[in-house]
C-alpha cells in the first residue's frame, strides 16, 4: 500500500495549528474538526453559548489558508436575497444587474443561523449541497474551495429557530463547543487583560489550490472493507426500531462518517483509516442526524448517550 501522506504533509498540518494557536487559546477539538471539515469539503455546524470564540476560530482558520472570508449575521429579518444576492434594475441602462450575495466566498460563516425562521436557513441547501447559486434565470458556481460553518446557540435560549432536519443534514459534523479549562481561561485572562493586547499576525500558511490537492489526497486515503462494514453497523443501528429513536442517519451519514474518518487519519500522519479515527468522529457526525422518541427525553438521554450504547453493542473490526 502506498504510503501518500508526506513529511511535508505533516509539517504543514503542525504549521497550521500553530499559526491558528497564536490567537486560539484551547478549542484544539474545534480547531482540529473545521481542519478535517476544510480539507475533505464537509460543512461544520458549532454549538455552544455565546464567548466560546467559535466566529474567532473561523475567522482565524480562514487567515491562515489564506482564503476569502465572509460573515453573516443571521437575524429574524434576515432575507434569502440577503445570502444569495439579487437581481437588481439599473435605471440608466434598464437592464438588471446581478448582485452577489456573501454566500461568495471560500470560507462562509453563519453566525446564530438558528435565530433566523426556516425559510432563510433553507436559503443555505443548494449552495451547501450543490456548490452553486441560483439568482434569477442564471446559476452560479461558488468558489472553490467552498465551506460553510454555522454557529448556533442552544436551543433553551431566547429568540431560536430549530434547524429544520434536511438542514443539519446538509452538515457533515455538529460540534459541541464547550467551555475552556480554568488552566486556558487563566491565559485568555493574562492575554486580553495584562498590558495593550495587540492581536497578532496571522500569516497564510496554506493556499486554496493547495487545499484542493490536499482533498485529493485525503480522497485517496485507504479505507479497508471491514472498517466499511464498522460504519455500516453503526449507522444502520440507528435505524433499527428502539423506543428512543424516532429516525437514524441517512446514507449522507455513512459517507460522512468515511470522510471524516479519512480526514482525522490524515491530520494524524496515516494514509489509512483506524477504527480509533472512525470513534474519534462518530460523535460529531451522527449527533445531528439521530432524532430521539418523546420516550428518550423523559428519561433525560442525550443522543451521545445513544451513539454510546450502539459503539458498545458492535464489535472492533
């Protein structure tokens, strides 16, 4: 078996992290994911309370692969027009001129888009999934590479829209950002509060074509038949009738569940996938696609608590 992942493979990826570490304290989940999200083309939903630094994180991300970055702030009276662009009438010449919309970039990030109602998160489907954008008659292709993260707040707070299913399909792993350790938040205290904090410089380790040959490569990435059948019997597990499962992953599941595995064996020097790589994302790839019965939230269980007892029910490969 050919071994595709280099020495300079593995410099650049620490590279990456560093320069990404110089303004992000901690988060090395997070950062790690969006990584595995930008170099396999899998889009990335965040989760967590206000202050994490999630917008930071992808702001900080894009710097460094030195690709275009855009934000939007999804709001309740946001409109679709607003993400996609719009068609207007130019009065001197009377011919309608298009007007692109921040969906327009490498790097898209969606910040709360759960507090703006359905028909505007919809907005995000074709382009998430088919790479382009339709505005009147005329379709465009988005850049390339194209990835868009979300961020949402919990649900339990105010002024929240929950993300319709075929949605957070459309994303290939639902992070859960939790708070940082007293040790990091004791240096995040030190950086902003001791002296004139000045940001540093984040320079471009990474450049968009580069990323695109790095899918390749990922793409490539040797996945033996029994790791297959380990995804498979996880996913379909979520499928099988249960009293706390009201509806399991898609196929969507099983392949993202693949490509995100390949992405972690890649960001561990490995040119083939490990069960340990399929555990270490199975998580945040099924998390958002298993939708419990009314009988597993009176007992109190959470979906990791499901995903838990299915991984202890399959055998390792």
């Amino acid at each position: 078996m050919e071994n595709n992942i280099t020495i300079m493979d593995k410099e650049l990826i620490t590279k990456l992290r560093s320069e990404i570490n110089k303004v992000i304290i901690g988060q090395d989940y997070m950062v790690d994911r969006i990584i595995i999200g930008l170099l396999t083309g899998g889009h990335i939903l965040l989760e967590g309370v206000p202050g994490l630094a999630k917008t930071l994180t992808a702001s900080t991300v894009a710097k460094a692969v030195g690709i275009d970055f855009k934000r939007i702030q999804f709001t309740p009276d946001l409109l679709p027009a607003d993400i996609l662009g719009t068609e207007m009438y130019h009065q001197k010449t009377g011919e309608f001129l298009i007007k692109k919309g921040a969906i327009f970039a490498n790097l898209v990030l969606a910040d709360e888009i759960n507090r703006a109602p359905a028909k505007v998160q919809s907005a995000l489907l074709e382009a998430m999934q088919e790479k382009q954008v339709t505005i009147g008659d005329i379709t465009y292709q988005l850049e390339r590479p194209f990835l868009v993260i979300a961020t949402q707040n919990p649900l339990e707070q105010q002024g929240t829209y929950p993300l319709p299913e075929a949605q957070q399909d459309r994303f290939m792993m639902k992070l859960k950002v939790d708070y940082p350790t007293r040790e990091e938040e004791l240096e995040i205290i030190d950086r902003f509060t001791i002296g004139n904090y000045i940001a540093p410089t984040i320079n471009k380790i990474i450049e968009a074509r580069e990323i695109m040959t790095l899918r390749e490569r990922i793409h490539d990435i040797f996945v033996d038949e029994h790791i297959k059948n380990y995804v498979l019997d996880i996913v379909l597990k979520t499928r099988e009738p249960s009293s706390y499962i009201a509806s399991g992953a898609s196929p969507r599941g099983s392949i993202n569940l693949i490509k995100a595995a390949k992405g972690r064996a890649f960001l561990e020097g490995r040119s083939y996938v490990l069960p340990d790589d399929v555990k270490a994302v199975v998580y945040d790839v099924l998390r958002h696609r298993i939708l419990l019965t009314y009988e597993a939230e009176a007992e109190e269980l959470q979906v990791e608590d499901i995903i838990s007892n299915i991984l202890d029910s399959i055998h390792l490969p």
